[in-house]
C-alpha cells in the first residue's frame, strides 16, 4: 500500500506532467512503494501495481493550490461551540477556504449571533478539507462547521511549461495601403441613437443584515412600542472637570498606568444619582406587573463597532473610584475592538450611557435600552457665552439628555437626576463630602 498521495482540492486543469513520470516509476519499481513526493495527481491511488500499468497513458491533473497529506494523518471535525443561555443559534462567516493552511489557533470562522460574534479557532495546525456548512448558513451550539486534516500543508502547483514559455512577439504592422484616386462614398445610412448605459453604481445594492443588527433593530423598535419615553435635558460646565484633568493627568497616568478621561466623572456621577433615585436604577416586569429595585449600580457604556451597538457592562460602579472605572473602560473597548466580547460582558445592566461626544454630536435624545428605564446620552464640548454672576463668559459646555420611562420613573425624579449628575461633574469634591 502507499504511504503518500497527493489530494487536490480546487477545479482541476489537465496538463502533462511527463517530466514527473521517470522518478515516479523508478521508484515504483524499486520498491512496490512511492517513497517521495513525485506527482501532484488527482488519482486514488490504490496500489502501484495500478499506477505502474496506466502510467504510459496518464496525465496528471494539477491544480492551483494543492496539499500533501499521509495516510496518518488525522481528520478531526470542528464543532461549533457552545452558546450562552440567552444565544441559540448564529450565522457563519467564513474566514478561511477548503485547501487553505491554517496554524494553532488561527481564525477559521466567525459565528455572528444577535449579541455578539464568537470566533471559531483551529484546533491545530493543518489544512481545511471540508467545509460543511454554506456561508451564511444557521448554526446552533455542537453544530458540525468543518473538516481539518492535521498536519497537512498547503503548496502551490509547478507552473504548467505553457506558462513557462515566453510569449511570442507580436507581428509586425502591415503596410500601408497604396494612394488612390479618391472616389465619391456613398451616403450613410443614420445611426439610430443607442440607449444610455447606465453607469456602475447607479443602482442600489442589496446587502442582507447580519444577526447583532437585526436584533439591535428588533430592541430599539420594542423600546418604542413599550416605553413611554420622555428625554429631559440640562447643560454641563465642563471647566472645573477639565482643569482637574489638566493638573492630574500625569500623575494619574504614572500611577495607575491609564489616561484620566472624562467618561469615569459621568459614570460614577450617574452611579451617585442611581442610589439617591432608585426609580431610575429600577424596570418594571410586565410579566408579573411588578417593579424591581436593584440595591446594586452596572452601567453599560455603549461602544460603536463596525458590525454596530454593543453596551459592555461595568459592574459595582458604586464601589469603584476613578482609576477602577477608566480601567474597566479601557479593558472593555479593547475587547470591543477585537471583536472578543462574549454575551456575559453585555448582560445585566440596569442603566446606559451613550457618549455621542466622540463623535462630534451637539444634541440628541437616546433611546432606552431595555429592559433598564432610563438611559443617559452625552455630546461634545462646544464653547458657548453664559452668564456667570450677571457677566458673561465663554465656557466649554456640554447638553446632556436623560431619556426615561415615565411608566416608572416621574418628572421629578428624572429631573433631580440630571442636576445631580450636573452637580459632580462640575464639582467632583462633593463626592468627598457625600453630599
């Protein structure tokens, strides 16, 4: 029996391959057995016994891409991974071809649910020789994905001797036509006018949306069909926050190894405010019409990514000092970043706050994200004229907005909310003084 053959993997073309033949057969016929890599074939070969009588007439059928692999080797299927409880199924993104050579832990996948995408590693080095369901195909958790022969590696095939050879030079011009007595032409027939083609792009492509759009859609629309929201509105003087920034953000940096931004000050503003106004930090379960009050503060910080909104959750804010928040923040937009984030990095917030700022917006009413009640949205600093003490002077301001569900929480504590937030961030001592 042979201990080596070659497999190809993509459409054949059929070329000659005699000059493979001679080693081939020497060695064949030395041993009864093919020793070495000699012939990228696409035949089954059984015996060589076999190969040695229809070796005269074979030809070799070689591809672009081609892999040895031995009779050893081992062909492991790759199981999609276990979900969260709340995830049941995905959609998968192929990031890798049969045929193609991929290392220990190298991305082969990417499984796309309503909450998050879960990559699906290599589980060793080898070569992909089946895939077994469609891009875009569904998937649930132990669903077989693909084929992977261990060990196997890739190698691209001998360039065929007709691609080897120099192309021929091109003939030469013909002569020019010899002068003639210029004759009277007779009339043209008109040309009737052609139909303009219309240019590339000019008509709209169909894109289908992938399943964590899908799903934020389906959330944003149930949040419109079951709060009764309502936005209020104040405006930040950004001085005093800035000037601490300014003072400490070297000695910040230096000791706790993160930058000092602006988002911790709003963060465990908002945490202050959820624990004077339990409302806000409360939902209602229409399940059972009851209202729960959470005696604990997770704020989910919405993070645009390009495949959309994800909110990681930064929990037990109200134990955290500034260093811990920006830790976590950094640590979570990384996450982002990378597309690592799993489902419980997003579950169980019970208050949001969007940071419109980063993108320059001005103004704007976010949407709840449910099942929380209320949602805090921030925007840039703009310099604008105020009065201050009858005088009017240019401060860096920022507007901020408060939108809640008024089923739940009233006017007035979702006004009181907002200037408490107001309140520590224009003047963080206060939270020394727990006032």
């Amino acid at each position: 029996m042979l201990h080596e053959w070659l497999r190809c993997l993509r459409i054949p073309q059929v070329v000659n391959c005699s000059f493979e033949r001679t080693p081939l057969v020497s060695h064949v016929r030395a041993s009864g057995e093919i020793l070495q890599d000699v012939c990228c074939s696409q035949y089954v070969l059984q015996q060589s016994s076999a190969l040695c009588a229809d070796l005269d007439s074979a030809q070799c059928l070689t591809h672009s891409s081609c892999f040895l692999f031995r009779a050893g080797d081992e062909v492991v299927t790759v199981k999609t991974p276990a979900f969260a409880e709340s995830v049941s199924e995905g959609d998968v993104r192929w990031e890798k071809a049969v045929g193609d050579s991929v290392t220990e832990d190298e991305v082969v996948c990417e499984i796309e649910t309503d909450k998050t995408s879960v990559q699906v590693p290599s589980p060793a080095a080898g070569v992909i020789e089946e895939l077994l369901v469609p891009d875009g195909g569904k998937v649930e958790g132990g669903t077989p994905l693909f084929k992977l022969r261990k060990g196997a590696v890739a190698a691209k095939a001998a360039p065929s001797p007709a691609a080897e050879t120099p192309a021929a030079a091109p003939p030469p011009p013909p002569p020019p036509p010899a002068a003639s007595t210029p004759t009277a032409m007779p009339p043209v027939p008109p040309v009737p006018p052609q139909p303009v083609q219309a240019k590339p792009g000019m008509f709209p492509s169909h894109v289908k949306m992938n399943r964590m759009r899908l799903r934020i859609a389906q959330r944003l629309k149930e949040a419109q069909e079951t709060c009764a929201m309502l936005t209020t509105f104040n405006e930040v003087d950004m001085s005093n926050i800035q000037e601490m920034r300014k003072i400490h953000k070297d000695a910040f940096l230096k000791k706790h190894n993160i930058k000092l931004g602006f988002m911790s000050a709003f963060v465990k503003a908002a945490a202050q405010a959820l624990t004077d106004q339990p409302a806000v930090n409360g939902v209602i379960d229409d399940t059972t019409k009851e209202i729960v009050y959470r005696d604990y503060v997770d704020i989910s910080v919405a993070v645009a990514t390009p495949k959309g909104l994800v909110v990681p959750v930064i929990r037990n804010v109200e134990t955290m000092n500034f260093a811990d928040i920006e830790k976590t923040i950094n640590a979570l937009g990384e996450k982002a970043r990378k597309n690592e984030l799993a489902v419980e990095d997003m579950d169980g917030g019970t208050f949001t706050i969007s940071n419109g700022g980063v993108f320059g917006s001005m103004f704007g009413t976010p949407i709840i994200n449910p099942p929380q009640s209320a949602i805090l949205g921030m925007h840039g600093i703009f310099d604008r004229p105020v009065a201050i003490n009858g005088q009017v002077e240019i401060r860096p301001m920022m507007y901020v907005a408060l939108t809640y569900d008024h089923r739940l929480v009233d006017g007035r504590e979702a006004v009181t909310f907002l200037r408490k937030i107001k309140a520590v961030v224009e003047d963080p001592r206060v939270l020394l003084l727990d006032m």
